[in-house]
C-alpha cells in the first residue's frame, strides 16, 4: 500500500516554498523537505489567489485531511529566529493534557521542529515569521476528535514521523502474528507487547533483550497469538490510555470502538472532577498506577491462560507510571 504524508510535513512543504519564494526566486514545482528521521521527501507545491500551498496526500491511508489544501505564509525579519503559529483553519487548544499548551494553535512539537529546521536551510542567519493555515480546516475537522479533546476551530498539524504509513486490519493483524511466530522460532522465553511508539521507546531502553513487538489497536488477536505459539510469561507496556481500555473490557481499544479512558481511570483514583486525557492525569497527579496495572496483568493471565504477565505504564515522556513485574 502506498505511504503517504502528515499534515506535518505538508504543512513543513507549504512553508519552504513561501521562504523560496520570499527570498526572491521562483516558486518550484516541487520543494525538498527533511523528515524528522534525516531522511529527504519532494512534495509538488502550487498556488492560487490564497496563496501557496501543498496537497495532503495521505496516500493510502483512510485520513479525512486527504486532499486538503494546506498553505503556508512567511515574513522574514533578522532576528534570526523561526516562529510558527496557526492561522485560519488550524484548531486552538481549549483543554490540558495535550502536547500543546492551552491557547496556542495546534502545531505538535515534532512539525514545529521540522518547519523550523527545514526553513533555517533555506534562510541562513535570518528569521521567519509564519502561519500556517487550511481554509476547510474548520469543516473537515468536525469528521475528528479535536473537539472532544479540546481542538476547537480547526485541524492539527501533527506527525512524528512525517509519514502516514497504512495498512489494512488484517495486514496488521498479520503482522505481529509473523514478529510473534519468529519470536517464538528463535526460542525467545518472553516477548512485549504494546500498542505503540511508547511503549516500544521506552521498553525497549529499560529491557534490550526483549523483543517488542507491536500490536496496535487489535490486542486480543495479539494476546491468543502469544499463548498459542506458548509463550507462558509475558511484558505488555505502554501508555495507560491504551491498555487500561482492557480493563474497561475493550479488547479492540481504537478510538472508534472504545471510549477514552480518562474518565474510568480519574474514577479508579477516587478524583471527583474530569480530566481531558489520561496524560493530563499523569502530568497534574502523582497518582500511582500501579494497582491498575496489577489488575490488568491478573486478567490477562485469566483470559488467556499465561502462567504471568508483567505491565508498564509509560506516560508521554517516558516515566513509568505503574508497573507490576
């Protein structure tokens, strides 16, 4: 299936040509980016009476922001300096627990970085002034979560990658069932499986010489998989926000098909008010996790029949907030 880009990175592109443009040459056809890997992308950039701007080209991914215009507009100062703030179109954060602080446009960390690292190739010592901004930004926004979690006005700009790599349920699925198949072949005693970059990160420094394997959303699939090829003992890490949605009784823990768990995990430590997310919870309490984690390792066990299950939480910048070894 093909890859396609982030809003990142599209919005990374926008910008770059805005700065060509803004130091006198032509506007190109296409523009060079770097990812955050090191790794070098081309993406086409076009104008019109808006202004300049690059095609979110999700590629085979199902994305609502396929095909969305995001353009990008730049004032050079000598400051030296990179700015880059949202304009029309690109969402405002209303809610902690985001990566973003409240009032600010949503522009993740990972394409700020890029936009602005990009830029300095192209400016040399002077500075930029930048928006951008996406004029359906506000109408294709309404098909997400933004709102639920605080976004209001707009998209994000996010990524960390710079590439939208998709796959379809069943390649997935596919997938960890070979990295389990091959674990077990190599006669690997344990294996750790998580549902995402966090987990795989932050496990992967505090245990090398276990494999990490990632399941995604699709952890009873995963789980059967693990006792079926006979692993007995087992580590499942990653951020709470995911793995608690089994305690919840959601095996398939996507936000389409299960709830945010912040509300279950605020109740669980006994917090009448409500929280936005769980890393909200995380970054405001001291709160310790670790009987959650406990629990969850009690029924994975029972569910499928693992002699024992270790679990780590990690929150979003890497401490581990409840673990049960």
């Amino acid at each position: 299936m093909r890859n396609g880009y982030t809003t990142g990175t599209t919005a990374c592109a926008a910008a770059c040509a805005a700065c060509i443009i803004k130091t006198g040459e032509a506007l190109p056809e296409t523009v060079r980016v770097t990812l955050p890997d090191g790794s070098i992308s081309y993406l086409p950039i076009y104008s019109d009476e808006t202004g300049v701007y690059a095609v979110k080209d999700a590629g085979d991914d199902v994305d609502v922001t396929h095909g969305m215009r995001i353009y990008a507009s730049v004032t050079l100062n000598d400051s030296g300096e990179i700015t880059v703030k949202g304009g029309q179109g690109i969402g405002t954060v209303t809610k902690k627990g985001l990566q973003i602080p409240v009032g600010q446009s949503a522009i993740n960390p990972v394409p700020l970085r890029m936009i602005s690292e990009n830029l300095k190739k192209i400016l040399k010592d002077k500075g930029a002034d930048v928006i951008i901004y996406a004029p359906e930004g506000e109408t294709v926004a309404r098909q997400t979560f933004n709102e639920k979690v605080g976004i209001v006005g707009g998209i994000s700009i996010i990524g960390t990658t710079g590439i939208v790599t998709p796959m379809s349920v069943e390649a997935i699925i596919e997938t960890t069932r070979c990295e389990i198949d091959v674990a077990a072949a190599e006669q690997k005693e344990t294996i750790c499986l998580t549902p995402g970059k966090i987990g795989e990160k932050n496990f992967s420094v505090q245990f090398p010489l276990v494999p990490v394997i990632l399941m995604s959303n699709f952890t009873k699939e995963a789980f059967e998989h693990a006792a079926k090829k006979g692993f007995k003992r087992i580590y499942t890490a990653g951020h709470p926000s995911k793995l608690c949605k089994i305690l919840m009784g959601y095996y398939n823990t996507h936000s389409k098909n299960s709830p945010m768990a912040a509300d279950y995990i605020a109740k669980r430590l006994g917090f009448d008010k409500s929280f936005n997310t769980v890393e909200e919870i995380l970054s405001e309490t001291d709160s310790d996790l670790s009987f959650l984690a406990a629990e969850l390792a009690d029924k994975l066990e029972n569910d499928f029949g693992f002699e024992h299950v270790s679990v780590i939480f990690y929150d979003m910048k890497g401490r581990i907030k409840g673990e049960r070894l």
